[in-house]
C-alpha cells in the first residue's frame, strides 16, 4: 500500500470486504447498498501509509 499512499491515494472502494484491511493499513469507514444492485460497495480509509 505504500506506492498507493505515495500517490497521493486516500480511499479505496472494494466490492467485497477486505479480511485483512487493518494488516494493509485500510479502515473501513462505510458499507453502501442499493435497491437497484446486488453488490454492496466497501469504502476503506488509508490510514498511516507513510509512517
């Protein structure tokens, strides 16, 4: 994750859940869902990429 953090990248959206979020430095900071789909979309926060 730290070329992502590098470039300036501050969210990540994922289509499933990421088991392993907190090990890449990811916080999840939100589930969105609608009528109209089946997928869910998973939003993660990158937090302390560069320390």
């Amino acid at each position: 994750m730290e070329p992502f953090g590098e470039m300036g990248g501050s969210y990540l959206f994922s289509a499933v859940p990421i088991t392993n979020a907190a090990d890449n430095h990811l916080q999840l900071d939100g589930v969105f869902t609608a009528k109209e789909t089946v997928w869910k979309i998973y939003l993660y926060r990158a937090v302390d990429l560069l320390q």
